[in-house]
C-alpha cells in the first residue's frame, strides 16, 4: 500500500506544484499541514470515484478518512490558514477548491485504469499515516508564491 510510486501518485494529486526535495524541516511541515487540509475536501470525492472503480474501495478508505480526519484536526486547521494567506486578492474559497479539483483530480476521469487505481492506492496510503515528499514553497523577496 505504501509503495514509492503509490506515493508519487498521490503526491502528484495532491500538490505537485508545491512538491520539491529541501532540507528546510519547517518549509515540510507547512507543506503536510497544506496537504492535510487538501485532503479534507479533495478525499472525499477521490474515494467515489475510486469506489466506482473497486467494490471495497468504501469500505477501506471511509474508515481511513475519518480517522486521518479527527487526528489530524490541527494540522488540518495551520494548512487552512497557511493555504488562505498565499490567496491573490480576490480568490475565493470555493473557486481555490474548484480549481484543486480540476487540476488535480483529472486523471481520476482521464487515467488509465492503472493510473486510477495508483491513485487510489496513494491515498489509502496517505490516509494511513505515510507523508508526501515536498515542502511549502519559500516566499519570494519580490512577491508572494502561491499554494
């Protein structure tokens, strides 16, 4: 379940643009605290659409998800906060999560079966306890980066 390229494919999921190798231990934290929050409105409609795809995929990933849910509460709250302070002026919640979705879920309707189902490994795999590679971009002297 925690296989390098179920991890990868998750990772890709949840946040690509973000992922990059550093060696800054706070930069980290700040990326698995985005990535916890991600997962709260992202998950869920990966595990219908994984579901779709494996009859036991709800039975497996629904337990997972509430429990990475209640246990992850206040990294779940430091990426909301983290995530809302790099919005542009004039971002929206809705519109952030909107465009998450799109770019980041696609290939759940595009992949091959494969590529779903790495997908849907991943995030078991997420839910489960493993952490995504990656960190939260540094800030830029000129100009904020966004998430």
């Amino acid at each position: 379940m925690k296989s390098a390229p179920a991890l990868l494919a998750i990772a890709l999921v949840m946040g690509s643009s973000h992922a990059s190798a550093g060696d800054d231990p706070q930069l980290n934290l700040a990326y698995q605290d985005h990535i916890a929050y991600v997962a709260t409105f992202a998950l869920p409609l990966l595990i219908e659409k994984c579901a779709g795809l494996d009859a036991g995929y709800l039975q497996k990933a629904a337990p997972l998800y509430f429990r990475y849910v209640n246990t992850h509460q206040d990294q779940i709250e430091r990426g909301r906060l983290l995530t809302l302070a790099e919005f542009p002026p004039g971002q929206t919640v809705k519109a952030y999560r909107e465009n998450v979705i799109a770019s980041r879920l696609s290939r759940l309707e595009t992949g091959t079966r494969k590529e779903k189902l790495g997908m849907c490994e991943g995030a078991l795999g997420m839910m489960a306890g493993a952490a995504l590679p990656g960190e939260w971009p540094a800030r830029k002297e000129t100009g904020r980066s966004a998430p």
